[in-house]
C-alpha cells in the first residue's frame, strides 16, 4: 500500500506540470498542438443516413422532439433509438408523443424493474409488462449494467446476468422478435490497480465512483462469462452487446465469441477511441463482421459524432479524442468502404430491429 501511495504521488507530481509563465496546468490542460502535417477531413455529418442504436432520452416530449429533429437533421442521423423508455406508463406516454409529433424518426426501448425479483409472481408480473409494453410501442429491451453489479433478490444475493429466474424474459424477447441491448460490467481496467500502468488512471481518478474489484461485487471475467452464458442459452433472441462487449481493445476474443455465437451483434459507442488507435486491425473486423456491427453513441453530446465518422469514413492519421480522460492517445481513420459504411450506419439495424421506417434510407 505504501509503494502504491508512492507510486501513485509521483504519476500525479508528473502529471502535474507548471507553464513557463508559472500557471499551474494539469494532464487535462495539457493539449499541445501537433506540428505533424497531414491531410485532415473534419466531418460533421455523417456520408449516408444513419441509425444511431444507443441513445438515452430520459424525458420524450413534443418540444423536446422537435428541437431533437432539428439537431439530428445537422448529423444526417435519420433515427434515434432510445433505450431509456422505462415501462409501463411512462413508456406509452413517450411512444405516444413520438407518434403524434415524429413517428419516423424515433425508436423506443423498453426496459425492466428488478425491483422485487425472488418473490412469488414477480417473473409472471415483468414478463406481462414487457408483452405490454411491446403492445404500446417499445421495438427491444435494454438491459442496463445494474444487473450483475447491483441488481439483488429478495434475499440480499445478487442476482447474475445467467440467472435462470430471468430465462422467461429473454425467452419472450424471441419469440416476440425484439433484440435485447444489454450492458454488462464496465472496462476491464476498472477492475485492476489503480497506479502508473493502468490506461484509465485518469479516468478513474477523476471519476472515483467507477472503480471496481474482484469483490465489488464480482471480477470482470465473472461478469464476462455470466453474459456469454446468457447469450449462449438463448440461440432464438438476438442480444446486442453494448460497447464491443468491452473487447473493443482485444478484437480477437471478440471475433472468437461472434464465431461462436451467431445471435451477438456489437455496437460501439464509447468506444470508438479503442476501434481508431488500431485502424488496420479495426477495418479487417469491421470488414469480416460487417452484418454484426451497429451504430451507437451513448451519450448525446451533438459535436462529439464527427469523431464517430471520422474514424469510420476517412483515412486521417493522428488526430485526437474528444474526451482526454477517456482517450489521452491520438486516433486514425479506418476510410471504410460504402458498402460496409451503409451496413454499419443503417441496413443492419433495420434487419434486426422492427417497425423502422426504412424509406428514409437509400436502399
């Protein structure tokens, strides 16, 4: 503990620099400007109509739709997934204002309440409501990370994303042909040493509340492999892992588990930065799994999308993240060719998930 305290005091005295004017300036002000003269394409609307598949709108209103429009119009995003539609009444609110005001452009998920599960009639009670919620509007299920690191049971044990209690649920999902979108644990180096060698050290630092351990709750290849299992038991549901399944910096592994399991498809938001460090790599995968790999973002913050497409669409070399705590390393271009660019950006969302409006796209 002592060497670690040590460690850690002299990554951040290095990190910790002061200007020649005598400003004190940290890691996250440092931003010098490379003198690297190289062809640049800075995008900021993507080349065809896309389907972003992971978005959060907490509150779907008229006016808020409206203004949403207007913004994703600048993109060139031509549907919205939404995969915070909760359930029940609040869900049939959001579709129904999504129907009155612009039906074309928004996709709602819905999602589910784990409070109470291991009580008598809870299964029977979310399995209703999710039929019921596919009846007023919701096109898949989002799984939030909640469950394998907080979601626990009547009794105090906390409940594993393989848990046979929830089988019904991605059982229905098949049969009613929604996809799930599920997020499981959080990236791997959460989970490990918080000192000089870890690529998240400033992130973790600046946001303490994501550190992980072996025993908070569970380690990562626990959380892993509970996912996998899932997925494994239930051929008929297409699940999509959110953010590469977290194997975006290990493209091998990834490309062993989208052998294995047919039902997997991969979206990559927040993780882009992983997919431009390693452009050669990256452009073989995407070229290998083009029918598997979906448009997602995560956070809607409109100017951070041309990194997205800068990395999909250009062969630029060397230009920076828009997040340093996230990615303090510089990115390239993969300059995908159309025919995959049009399957990652929209042909194959609208295979999978239903009652997209698929006039909106080209072909």
């Amino acid at each position: 503990m002592k060497r670690l305290l040590i460690s850690c005091l002299s990554f951040s005295s290095f990190l910790s620099v002061t200007a020649q004017s005598g400003r004190g300036m940290d890691f996250e002000q440092y931003d010098p400007v490379s003198t690297l003269v190289v062809p640049e394409h800075k995008l900021t609307k993507a080349r065809f109509p896309f389907i972003d598949v992971h978005n959060h709108q907490w509150n779907m209103k008229a006016g808020d739709l409206q203004k949403l429009v207007a913004q994703m119009d600048q993109l060139n995003m031509k549907v919205m997934v939404n995969l915070s539609g909760g359930n029940g009444n609040s869900l049939e609110n959001m579709t129904s204002a999504i129907r009155n005001t612009a039906p074309k452009r928004f996709i709602v998920f819905a999602n589910i309440d784990f409070g109470g599960i291991g009580k008598s009639g809870w299964m029977e009670g979310a399995v209703k409501q999710l039929r019921e919620d596919v009846q007023h509007g919701a096109n898949g299920l989002k799984i939030f990370k909640n469950l394998g690191l907080s979601v626990k049971d009547n009794t105090g044990k906390r409940v594993t994303i393989d848990d046979p209690r929830l089988d019904p649920i991605w059982s229905l999902c098949g049969e009613l042909k929604i996809p799930v979108l599920i997020h499981t644990a959080d990236p791997r180096p959460f989970w490990d040493p918080v000192d000089e060698h870890n690529e998240r050290w400033l992130e973790i630092t600046t946001h303490p509340g994501r550190k992980r351990s072996d025993t908070d709750p569970a380690p990562w290849d626990t959380l892993i492999e509970e996912q996998h299992r899932m997925f494994a038991k239930h051929p008929e549901t297409i699940f999509i892992a959110a953010h590469f399944g977290w194997y975006p910096n290990d493209l091998g592994k990834l490309t062993a588990l989208l052998n294995r399991l047919p039902n997997v498809y991969v979206e990559f938001g927040a993780v882009i930065a992983e997919l431009g460090r390693q452009p050669r790599a990256a452009k073989s995968f995407f070229e290998k799994f083009q029918d598997r790999i979906l448009f997602g973002k995560d956070s809607w913050v409109p100017e951070e999308y041309a990194t997205y497409f800068r990395v999909l669409e250009t062969e630029d070399e060397y230009f920076p993240y828009h997040k340093k705590y996230h990615a303090f390393w510089r990115m390239y271009g993969m300059g995908l060719p159309d025919p995959v660019l049009k399957k990652i950006y929209y042909k194959n969302a609208l295979r999978i998930i239903p009652h997209i409006d698929a006039t909106q796209f080209p072909d």
